[in-house]
C-alpha cells in the first residue's frame, strides 16, 4: 500500500537521491530488502476492527453515567484518537482502491488537497494517541500515590482542559509537520516525544507496581500467605509488562525508522529497513485494536454497558 504526501516521503527519505537509495539496496543484497507487500485488504480489515472496537468504548461511556468521570474520559479520548487512526486509514486505502480501478477520477489538484487532509488527520491521531496513553499513565499514577487528594486534583475542570490542550496541541503539531516534513528538526521532535512517552509511562508503572509489590509484601507477611504475595505480583508483572510491551512494539519500529531516516538515509541496511515502512503502520493499526482491550475492557462495568449497547438495549 503507497502512503500518501508526507508519509510517503517518510517511507522514501528526501535528503538521499533515489540512485543513492537504489545503488544501497542493491549493495546491501539479500531478498529481506525487498520489503514486504502487505495487501490493502489487511489495512482495511485492522481499520474497520478497530473503529468498532473504540466505538463501542466511546458509546459505553457515553451512555453509563458510573464512567463520567476523569480517567473514562481519558479512556474515552484515546478511543476516538485510535479512531481517528482507522478512519484516516479507511479513507486513505478505500481512496487508492478507487482510483487504481478507474472508479474515482479525480483531478491532481484535489487529490493534493485530499493528501494533506488526510496526512493531517493521521499524524494529528497519532500525536494525539501517544498524548492520551500518557495521560492515562499519569492519571493512575495519582490515583495510587495520592488516592486521597486525587478528586480535588483531577478535577472535571482540569480533566476538560488537559483533553482541549492535548487536542489543540496535536492539531498543530500536525499541521506544523505538514507544511515542515522535509526538515530534519521535526522528525527529531517527534522523535524526542516518543521517547518522552516511553520514558514517563516507564517511570510511572514501574513506580506503581513497586509500590503495589510493598504493599502486598506487607500484608502478606502480617497474614503469612506468602503464596498469594507471589501470585499477586506476577499478576502485576504481567500486567506492567503488558502495557509497556504493546507500547514499545507497536510505536518503536515507526519511531526507529524515523531516526534511521535523520542519522543513516543512504546506508544499506536502513535502506532495508526503510522498505518495510508498511509493516510499521499495521503495527501502528494494530495498536489502536489492542488499546481497548487493555485500558477498556478490562473495567468490569464498561464491560456490562459494552453488553447494554451491543444488544442495543438503551
């Protein structure tokens, strides 16, 4: 599947000539250069799984007046980001669909324009994706450590304003990329923002499931049940593992070929590396159908209203 404006430039990187990235390819040898040819169907399946998925998410708390409050909210606005993420992808892959069948003619001057929207629309969903998992990370962060204090903390009025701020943020942000994508400055901001989510989700966790192991150490050893201690902090290494892990595979290989792109655009093996760009945006999808099912579906109430909408009784 061919991206379209920017991301195509992304995948093709502009500050090496295409007889330096071809001589690469060819010097750095072997079939894995090839890249791999991932059919259109697999996009728009992994797009529609998704926008169901999130939804169901966004209808659930929409409708259960229990979840109204600041961390659904937060839930509810990675929902409509990893939608946003589907949708663009959708209109982008049903587009290219049409116009290699000759079904949609369209002149080269609103195909530009199309390219631009839905490039911003995609970038915008996932600064704003990357945003919202943060959000969430620091959000129960402050639940656990200051359980006490956390509704005169986060309260609906700083919850509204943190969602609007990150909004604002990742509409400009997107539009800023657009018009600068061949400025090597603006791969690096984005880059040093992944690696500012990762590093904070990798604090916090960590941080909480320290404290939740101390906790059940202490209570274990009052009560003698070494057995649970040890099963109990299992359970939350699997979980912390699970959150960071998803996070790291689903978001690394598109920010690493980012860094390829600044630090070694002619060098043969990131050529290879730049030949598999599509794999990094299913990764990407893929992260939008997982999001639910870790920060989501979990909640035993959302997951009873999920039951309420899906047999539509409202």
């Amino acid at each position: 599947m061919s991206t379209l404006a920017p991301l195509r430039l992304l995948r093709e990187p502009w500050n090496a000539s295409e007889g330096n990235q071809s001589n690469a390819t060819a010097g750095a040898g072997g079939g894995w250069c090839q890249g791999l040819d991932i059919p259109n169907e697999l996009f728009l399946t992994l797009g529609l799984v998704s926008l169901v998925e999130n939804l169901l998410v966004v209808a659930a708390i929409l409708k259960n007046r229990n979840l109204h409050s600041p961390m659904y909210y937060f839930i509810c606005c990675l929902a409509v980001s990893d939608m946003l993420v589907s949708v663009s992808n959708l209109a982008e892959t049903l587009f290219m669909l049409l116009m290699e069948h000759g079904v949609l003619v369209i002149r080269a001057s609103i195909v530009r324009h199309m390219d631009n929207l839905i490039d911003m629309l995609i970038c915008s969903s996932i600064v704003s994706s990357l945003s919202f998992l943060g959000v969430i990370a620091v959000d129960r962060y402050i639940t656990i450590f200051y359980a006490l204090r956390y509704h005169s903390i986060m309260t609906l009025q700083r919850a509204v304003v943190t969602m609007a701020s990150v909004w604002l943020a990742s509409t400009v942000s997107s539009a800023v990329f657009i018009t600068y994508y061949r400025n090597n400055t603006i791969l690096l901001c984005l880059i040093g923002f992944f690696l500012f989510m990762l590093v904070l989700m990798l604090v916090l966790y960590i941080h909480m499931f320290a404290l939740a192991r101390h906790h059940l150490r202490s209570i274990s050893s009052q009560q003698k049940q070494p057995t649970v201690y040890r099963s109990s902090s299992l359970k939350g290494a699997v979980t912390l593992t699970l959150l960071l892990g998803v996070f790291f595979i689903c978001w690394g290989p598109f920010f690493f070929h980012l860094i390829l792109i600044v630090t070694c655009p002619t060098n043969p093996f990131c050529t290879c590396f730049f030949s598999y760009f599509n794999l990094f945006l299913i990764l990407i999808i893929c992260n939008s159908v997982v999001d639910p099912l870790i920060y989501a579906f979990r909640s035993r109430e959302l997951r009873r209203t999920l039951r309420e909408v899906v047999l539509c009784s409202w």
